[in-house]
C-alpha cells in the first residue's frame, strides 16, 4: 500500500511517499482502508522530534535519535475491510471515523474501542477532522473544565483546529463564550456561535478588566501570570499544547505546561490543569451525535492529496490555519 513515511526527525522534506506492507489486524482491531486523514500539530512535533523532551514521553512513536513509527497522521475516516477475531462492534463495509497512529495511508488498524460510526451528515473528509481536535475541545471544557450554562467561557486561538469545536462545544454546554483570533478570522468565530470576539491584533485579553471561569488557551503566547490574572475566584485555567516551535528546542511549547503543573499544588484561588484527550468510542459517539444534531460542524482549511502531506504540513508550519487541514486519499 502507499503512505507516507520518515526515518529521521527534521523539516517536511524527511517525509516521502513509499510502498510498504499493508498491516494485519490484530484479534481486537479493525482494518480501515483510509478515505481521509487530518494534519495535526502533534504529526510536526513528531515529524521534527521538537522539542526534544517529546522524545521521551512518547515510548512506541518516538526515540531519542529517530521516530519509532514510521507513518505520522492519526486522524481518519474510511471504510472497514476487515477485522479481528474479538471484533464485535465493526463489520466490512462499515464507514467509520476514528484515531490511531499511521493515518497516513491507504490503510491503517485501530483497536475497535477508538473506532466509531461516521456521522451520517459528514463527508469522509470532514469527520477526518473530528477525532483528536474535537475530542481535546470536548475533554476539556465538558471533562477537565466542568463548563456548565451561564460559564464564562474564553478561548485563545478559536479559530484554529481545535479552537473552532471548542467555540462550538462550549455553545453546547451553555457557556458564555469569548473567542480570541485574529482580524480575518471574527466572521468565521462568530458564525461558529461565539458570543463576543477579542482581535488579538487590536486588543490583549490578559490586560482587560473582564475576568473568566474558564481560559482555553491553544496558543501558548501567554505568560502564565497573564492567563492566571484572567480568571475568577475559583476559575480554571486549562492548557492544551501550544504552536509550533522553530525546532531544537528542549521543551518548546512544553514551557507552559510545566510551570503551570509546577505551580498547581501550590495555588488556592484557581485550578491550573493540562488537556491530555485520550481517544475513546463513547467521546466519538458524542462527536458523532452533535454533528448528526447540526451542532458541531468541522471547518476545512485546505486539502491535500496523500503525496501532498510534506506541502500539508509546511502549510501548517507556515500559516495560521482555519480549522483543519485534511488529506484526500
């Protein structure tokens, strides 16, 4: 089968297309042949190796000196062909969507557990778009952030992949939502159902007045004294990654995330948590159902054919994305 693979850490060009070995299923997987995938900051990160402490803190994927799996992109949607012996969800022929390592190919196995239906109303290349971007908004407001109706709510980088399902699902919730994006972007957020849009360009939403109960931040482009001085007695700051970094970092965008868990234990007034978004068939039955309600709709950046994911990637790199960029097989 074709797909897309790379035997060193560096730039886009380290990616090429190759024939290998079409995999088996295992007795709890399925066998999908891949309709679409979804590009993710987490295919740069392992693309590069940045920053460097990733390596260690991602056993089966990366290694110190090069990547351990071979096929980057964990986004798919496509069709079942086959399947193992304790399968008993999935059938061939079934349309699906779902998260596993090596999505990058005309075909990938995924443990039936982070498998689900696709959602009846989308295109094979938009519920690509679903799983892990999605899943980080819904674990973090609904799980980590426990966002209920009448919550403020604001999200840093709202119009990004994950940031344009978390506007939506923290709608879903109930929440009062403010969106932070930049000028070309406020049509798009509002439209998406946020109530209230801060232009990063014009205004920095650390230094107003307003204060939050919840701060999504999907950006990484704030000092954590800022974020913190945001919220409300008791509000909860949630961190989820970071952008891209220029490479050979030690920790990159990590440099949040540990002050901040560093402080947690120490801070009485407020909640200091990360987002770790572990895939799961019951949070992809969720997605599923808010896409057949007309309540989470994906938004597509670009798309790419699967020989194309070297230009994908330098595309994220290099732009600030709307939504997803996806890849067509």
């Amino acid at each position: 089968m074709k797909a897309i693979i790379q035997d060193r850490y560096g730039s886009p060009d380290v990616l090429r297309p190759a024939e290998v070995d079409r995999p088996e299923p295992g007795d709890d997987e399925v066998l999908v042949r891949v309709h679409a995938a979804a590009v993710n900051a987490r295919d740069w990160h392992f693309m590069r190796g940045d920053p460097y402490l990733a390596r260690l803190m991602a056993p089966g994927e990366m290694r110190l000196r090069r990547p351990e799996a071979a096929i980057r992109g964990t986004d798919f949607a496509g069709e079942v062909t086959a399947v193992g012996r304790g399968v008993t969800a999935f059938r061939p022929g079934d349309e699906v969507f779902g998260e596993a390592a090596g999505a990058f190919a005309e075909y990938v196995c995924a443990p039936q557990d982070v498998v689900d239906t696709r959602p009846a109303g989308l295109t094979f290349e938009q519920a690509a778009a679903l799983p892990l971007a999605a899943n980080t908004a819904l674990v973090g407001l609904r799980d980590r952030g426990g966002v209920r109706p009448g919550r403020q709510v604001v999200i840093n980088g709202a119009s990004g992949g994950v940031g344009t399902f978390a506007v939506q699902i923290a709608k879903w919730l109930g929440a009062e939502v403010t969106a932070v994006c930049s000028t070309r972007n406020v049509d798009l957020v509002t439209s998406l159902g946020a109530d209230h849009v801060i232009d990063y360009t014009q205004d920095d939403f650390t230094r107003d007045r307003d204060r939050y109960d919840v701060v999504f931040d999907l950006v990484g482009n704030q000092p954590l004294t800022r974020l913190r001085r945001t919220l409300t007695q008791g509000g909860t700051l949630l961190l989820a990654g970071g952008g891209t970094s220029e490479g050979g970092s030690l920790i990159g965008p990590m440099g949040l995330v540990i002050r901040a868990m560093l402080l947690a234990p120490l801070v009485r007034t407020h909640r200091l948590l990360t987002v770790d978004a572990r895939p799961s068939r019951e949070n992809l039955a969720t997605l599923r159902e808010l896409a057949d309600a007309g309540t989470l709709r994906p938004v597509l950046d670009r798309t790419y054919k699967l020989a194309e994911v070297p230009d994908a990637i330098r595309y994220m790199e290099d732009e600030h994305t709307r939504g997803k960029v996806v890849i067509t097989m």
